[in-house]
C-alpha cells in the first residue's frame, strides 16, 4: 500500500508539474458575431481561403456567413425535404425527429466554382451542389441532386469527417448503430474505394488532412480517430487512439462486389506518460500544421481525453511518423514483407495481390507513434478541450514559431505558442456571449482571421490582437506573442507582419522567453501612470482593496507607504487585500505590485484616510458586523 500511496503522490506531482496555466485572460469586444435564433444541434463548417465569408451547415438549411468589421450578414440556403418524404419518415416510427430532417452534414470545395453538400435526408443520404449563394439547376429548373449514400450517413448521430482533394471527397463515416464505420473516397473522377469492415473496430472519427509532398504522386490522407479496445481489462480505458492513412493515387482492388484501398495502414498513437503507465487514450481532434519547403518538418498536433477528467496536447513529428509507416512490421504478420512494393507504398501502378492480401489480413503497423519528448505539450484539469486549429508564424527575427488555438468545452480559446518542444499559454480568450462547447474552429493565415463556432453563436477574431496587450513597451514584449511586438518609431503594439511589409520600423519582440529589457525605457518599475483612489473610511470597518490581476504568471504583493509589504492570494481574477481584525485599517498609500521574470508593475494604488475622530490605534478592537466597505477598481 505505502508504494502504491508514493507512487500515486509522485505520479500527481509530476502531473501538477506538467499543467499549464494561461497568463492573460483576455475578454474579446466588438467583434462581428452571429447569433442563431435556436441552437444547431449538428453543424460543420467551411470556410474558403482569403474570403471573409462562412458556411454552416445547419438543419434543413445552410447558412452563408459574411463577416465585415463589426457585422455579420447571414443568407439563409434552404434544403428542406419535401412533404411526401416527411411523410414517409414519420410513418416508420422513427425514435427521434431528427431522422426525419435534412441536416447537413458535409460541405466541401470542389473546385472554383463548386461546392458540393450533403445531407441526411431523413435516411437517404442526398447532395447537391451549390455555386456562391445558389443551388445548382438544370435547365428545366430542378435542383441537381446526387445519391449521397458513403459520403454522408443517414442518421445525423453519424457524425462524418470528410476533405476534398483535387476534385474527389474523401468521407470517414462512424456507424454508431452497427459499431462499424469505414474510409471512403466516395466522389470524384477517381474510383471509388472504402476499407474493408475487418479493418476498424468501432471507429470514431475526429479529423483528416491532406499531406502534400514535393512529388505529387506520394501525397497522402491522414484521418485520425479512436477504436474501442476489445481486450481492455477491467477499469480500463476502452479506447485507442489511432491514425489511419491511404495514398491519394491508391487505384483499389476489387473484392466482394466492392473495391478496397490497397494502400491503407494503421497506427496507434501514444498520448501520455508512458513510464507511469498514465494515457490519454481517446483522440478528441487533431489538425496537421504543414511546413511547405520540407513536408516531413509538418507536425501534428492533437487533443486526447482520459477518463480521470483531464484533456491533454500531444504533437508529433511527420518525420517519425512517415519512418513509421515505412519501416515498422505488421502487427501479426509473421513472414517476409513484400518489398518491391512495401505495403503501404504509394505508386501509381497496379499493387501486386500479395501486396494486397497481406494489408487485407494486417492493416496495422506494429510501432506505435510517440510524440515529440515522449510526453504531452501539457494538459488540463477539470476542463477540456474540444477543437485545435494551428498557425505557422514568422517573428521579428524571421523565425518561425507555431501557434496552437485550443477550443474549450466553456466556449473560451487558449492561444498557446509552441517553442523549442516547450509551451506556453499566451492567454485565454473569451469572444462569446454565452457559455457553449466550441464546435468548429478554422483558421485562415492569409488574411489573418480566427473562425470559430458554438451551437449558440459563431465568431471571427484576429489572430494578431496586439492593442489588447497594452500601449507600452514592457507589456507588449511580455506577451511572448510571435504576432505582435513593439512599434519603437510609432509607439505602438501592432501586428509583426503588417509592420515589416509597411514600413522599416525596429520592431522589438521576445518570443523564447521573458525578456523585457529590450523596452530600456530607464524604469525598473512600470507605473503607467496609474493615479490613486482615494478612499475615506471610519475606523474599524472591514474593507478590501482590490487589485485587478493581469498576468496570472506574475506574483502579486502589497506595499504601505512604499515600506511594509502584505501578501496576497488570487482570487477571482483580484489579488485583494484585507482588513480586519489581523491587519486594522491604516491612513496611508497602498500599491499592489505584480512581478514577473524582471517585469515590474503597480497594478493599483490607494490612498486610504480615516475620519476625523476615529484613531487607527482603536481598529484593532473596533468590531462592526455587516458593515463592508467594496471599494472595485475598473
């Protein structure tokens, strides 16, 4: 039992050691925000590149979002089903009504001037194809419709993951009321293909990507989800979490009336702590963040739940991944591999059948991928994260530094930077309204904007958001932002990339660590000219001070009349100090100092008189129950 207890106390060390907490919690204003009239219980998003607009897909119906400076007009695309199909639905005694409603669950580009949707249509899985604002007709007006069966399910439960490559839809599809599910290419000018049903274990798919590579003829699509894990023992986690890739010139092998992918492989993916035997065993979203001069530096990025309530980030090198797939054996084969071609290899030619007879029997590699370090960026606690969306952003000094946008199951979003295999949470941003899972997040680097949906409201941010960070030096470089530092010739905190294409302004940034020195503005303590409140009390009241906190890395304290110094502990998003019986109020001057790595500011300063007629010698006995002086500082 002692092992066990000391075991269970290291293990918790180690885990508070690893959490990370944001430095700045920000509260988003006057941003364009759509609000819907009741919420979309089953959305997908898509968002065209350098455009200013949204789709939804929503239930019998598409919404099309255009997004200005402030506003947000909203164009209603509707895709209801017609009465007799209605009809139909509800005369077969469906368990929910929802099955018997359209609601869209795919949308994707096909090429400049289409986009094809799909829906459920109460179990007859429907697309059409929609040209800006307009549905598709043909020339006696009736809507171009195509069977959607394997690119959309039937049940609006099914949640697919889908992604459209040169012209052809790639669909992963969850059968939640079989256990099953299956990849398809399901349309396009190139054959359709699916995964045999022995290749997944009750699939839950959570993400996709295109891989792009110098020779076009190797790219490859990644899908990331999570299987049920048959020989869990008892207390387990039932999941695990896996990533699934086929090539794109992948031509198929007829079985079974239908053709399958003859380059299709398997992996787990590790999410944890491997020598305390502590995972996070389910894949909640993952997103691919490419490095276009050299594809294998791409790193992967994903969000794993556990069942002891914690959400953690792992990222993982597209290097150690594609070796992987190259070079590990099969799970459960026990041959020679075949090797001109491995399995697995993409090639335009016709895979020999043992080629394909040993994928169809073990699909799954048996190395499994470990992050960067072995171990997650971080995780949290008592929250989650739902949605990651990732940035590739060039500093100052003309390196590059990801950036990691985290959806929450609160609504609010962690922008975190990654560096030099560390992380650190930049802030907490809070564009909402009302409290909601974030559901969809898409992040366009050209024109550089932040869209992000609950069931409740959808959002566009910028990514660069510098003016919030403060209008001195010592703030701005503070933030650790690779999107934003210090104007010296404007005196402004502004976007780095705006800056460097306009003008030859020095531009002063610290993204690796906490260094504001850089500012040398002569002053080891920031004022900001922060002018006293003056607060006149009687003696022996109970009064707080608030001081309102900024950075939550930094530690506050309280000096009286720039001498003694007072302690104090943070708490709903104040550093307030007490009086009462313990410390009786005084005449004099408060200021409330945060500091942090070098970077000093008075955050509040009061100046606190008694009434005449009361001495502060007689508070320390003076007792007044109910009586609070609050006293809040905006």
């Amino acid at each position: 039992m002692l092992k066990i207890a000391l075991w269970t106390l290291t293990h918790l060390l180690l885990l508070d050691a690893v959490e990370r907490t944001p430095r700045l919690k920000l509260k988003l204003k006057d941003l364009p925000l759509a609000e819907f009239d009741a919420p979309q219980k089953f959305t997908v998003h898509f968002h065209d590149q350098r455009s200013d607009s949204l789709y939804i897909g929503a239930t019998d119906s598409v919404l099309f979002l255009s997004f200005s400076e402030f506003n947000v007009s909203q164009t209603l695309i509707p895709l209801s089903l017609d009465d007799n199909t209605k009809d139909s639905c509800k005369s077969k005694g469906t368990p929910n009504p929802d099955f018997c409603k359209n609601v869209i669950t795919v949308i994707q580009r096909l090429n400049s001037s289409t986009i094809i949707l799909c829906g459920t249509h109460a179990g007859s899985p429907t697309c059409w194809f929609l040209n800006g604002t307009q549905l598709a007709s043909d020339k006696e007006g009736h809507k171009l419709m195509k069977d959607g069966k394997g690119i959309s399910p039937p049940s609006p439960f099914q949640r697919p993951v889908t992604i459209a490559v040169e012209g052809n839809v790639y669909s992963a599809i969850t059968d939640t009321t079989l256990g099953s599910g299956a990849i398809h290419r399901s349309y396009g000018r190139l054959k359709n293909l699916r995964t045999e049903d022995k290749w997944l274990q009750n699939p839950r798919f959570v993400g996709s990507s295109w891989i792009k590579l110098k020779d076009s003829s190797k790219d490859e699509i990644y899908f990331f989800f999570s299987e049920t894990d048959s020989s869990v023992v008892l207390n387990g986690e039932p999941f695990k979490s896996r990533i699934g890739r086929v090539c794109k010139v992948d031509e198929g092998a007829t079985k079974a009336a239908q053709d399958s992918w003859t380059t299709f492989l398997k992996a787990r993916l590790i999410c944890g702590f491997p020598k305390e035997l502590r995972y996070f065993n389910k894949i909640v979203d993952a997103f691919v963040l490419p490095v276009e001069d050299d594809p294998r530096k791409s790193i992967v990025y994903g969000i794993f739940s556990s069942l002891w309530n914690c959400t953690a980030v792992c990222a993982y090198s597209q290097a150690d991944i594609d070796r992987a797939f190259k070079t590990s054996k099969l799970k459960g084969f026990t041959g020679s591999l075949p090797a001109n071609p491995r399995p697995g290899t993409c090639t335009r030619s016709n895979v020999p059948k043992n080629v394909v007879a040993v994928i169809r029997n073990h699909p799954e590699i048996e190395e499994p991928i470990y992050p960067i370090k072995e171990q997650p960026l971080y995780f949290i606690k008592h929250s989650n994260y739902t949605r990651v969306t990732a940035d590739r952003v060039k500093g100052a000094n003309q390196n590059f530094y990801p950036v990691l946008f985290l959806g929450m199951g609160n609504g609010k979003i962690h922008k975190v930077l990654h560096s030099d295999g560390k992380s650190f949470i930049i802030s907490e941003l809070s564009p909402f309204k009302n409290e909601a899972p974030i559901s969809a997040m898409t992040l366009d680097s050209s024109t550089g904007q932040l869209f992000v949906g609950t069931p409740l409201e959808t959002v566009q941010l910028p990514l660069a958001d510098c003016e919030g960070y403060g209008s001195t030096c010592q703030p701005c470089v503070a933030a650790r932002d690779p999107y934003c530092g210090w104007d010296q010739d404007n005196g402004k905190c502004v976007s780095v990339s705006q800056a460097l294409n306009s003008s030859d302004s020095m531009i002063l940034q610290s993204v690796e660590q906490l260094n504001v020195s850089l500012c040398d503005d002569g002053q080891d303590v920031q004022s900001f000219d922060k002018r006293s409140e003056v607060l006149t009390v009687d003696s022996g009241v109970y009064l707080y001070l608030p001081c309102p906190v900024k950075s939550y890395h930094a530690v506050y304290s309280w000096s009286y009349n720039q001498k003694d110094q007072y302690n104090c502990t943070v708490r709903d998003g104040s550093c307030s100090l007490f009086f009462n019986e313990q410390l009786p109020t005084s005449e004099g001057l408060f200021e409330c100092l945060a500091s942090e790595d070098g970077l000093k500011e008075v955050v509040a300063v009061y100046t606190v008189r008694v009434n005449a007629g009361s001495s502060p010698e007689l508070a320390s006995t003076a007792v007044i129950f109910g009586l609070v002086a609050v006293y809040i500082l905006m």
